[in-house]
C-alpha cells in the first residue's frame, strides 16, 4: 500500500474531526501503522478546524500532514489554505454546497459533492462528512487501488467504534450517509 496522507478541513461543529478519527481507526482495524492528529481553534464550533490522518504499513515519522496526497475539504477557507499542498497525483474532496470554487490545478483529481445539500435533502443532517468519508472510500481507501487500505465491512466496525454510546441511534443514519456517498 502506497502511504495516505489525508487532511480534513472545515469549520468546527462539520464533523471533520469525527471522520478523520473513523478513518484512522478503519486503519488501525486493518493492522496498519497510523496517525490521528486533530487542529482546531478555541472556538470550537464555528471556527477553523481540521486534522491529519497517515496510514501506512511502515511507522510513521511524523503525524503532521504538510504535503497531503488526500485533501476533504469542507469550506472555501480550508480549501484556499491546503490545496496548494497537495501532492501531484492527488485526490482533492470538496464540499460543492458550501464551495463554489473551481479547482485550477489539473495535476490532482477533484470530486466536487454537494454534500451539505444532499444531507438535508435526504433527512441526514449534519453528515455532509459521513457523504465525504463514503466518497473517500470508494475512490480511494477500499478496493484495489495504490492507496486502498480497508475493506467496507472494516470501515463499518470502525464506524461502530467511534459513534458513542450515548448516540446509538445515529449508528443507521451514519451508515446511510456513507452508502449515500459511496455511489455518487
């Protein structure tokens, strides 16, 4: 497996931290090497908050992702800040409701998704990230690619790890919105 290096960027109260911590732990359900290193401001929700995620059959040098080869970005802020950083050859995930922009680089693939649009319409609100991470999967993480690392049925034990107790009933919405993302 060749090494993911993801950033998940967008405001607080997104969720980006919460997928970034449902991927890693995919990773190390997987038995790979990993790292989950949250960012955010004081303000929580409303401000800036993004995080890094390495998995990679080797240790891991650094949890800090300066040159990402993955970029989900949830903002116009986030994706005005990293996009630049990805490496070439890179997948770039963007959230189309909230970012209007075009990406001008031709060196990375973009997936443009309106997934804060798709979560209200379809009755999943608040999991525009769950809409991304089921993208993500799909084009990068399962299956046979370089950078595939997990199988869906890993990422729905992971998924099940990191949901909490105390919000069960979102188990059935979060798995929607991944599916949801999945095929588009």
């Amino acid at each position: 497996m060749k090494d993911l290096n993801i950033v998940f960027a967008g405001f607080g109260g997104q969720g980006v931290l919460f997928a970034g911590k449902v991927t890693a732990y995919a990773g190390l359900l997987s038995g790979k090497e990993l790292s989950w290193l949250p960012s955010y401001g004081p303000e929580m929700r409303g401000g800036t908050a993004n995080c890094s995620v390495c998995v990679s059959d080797a240790p891991i040098g650094s949890p800090l992702v300066t040159a990402p080869n993955v970029l989900v970005a949830m903002n116009l802020p986030s994706l005005d800040k990293f996009i630049d950083a990805v490496e070439p050859g890179g997948v770039v995930l963007i959230d189309s409701t909230l970012i209007d922009k075009k990406v001008e680089r031709d060196d990375v693939t973009v997936y443009y998704l309106p997934a804060t649009a798709l979560s209200e319409e379809k009755g999943l609100r608040g999991l525009a990230n769950m809409i991304l991470i089921g993208k993500l999967f799909a084009a990068v993480c399962c299956g046979e690619g370089e950078r595939a690392f997990c199988s869906w049925e890993t990422l729905d034990r992971a998924l099940q790890k990191c949901v909490p107790a105390r919000k069960a009933e979102m188990l059935a919405y979060n798995r929607q919105a991944i599916q949801l993302g999945a095929t588009l």
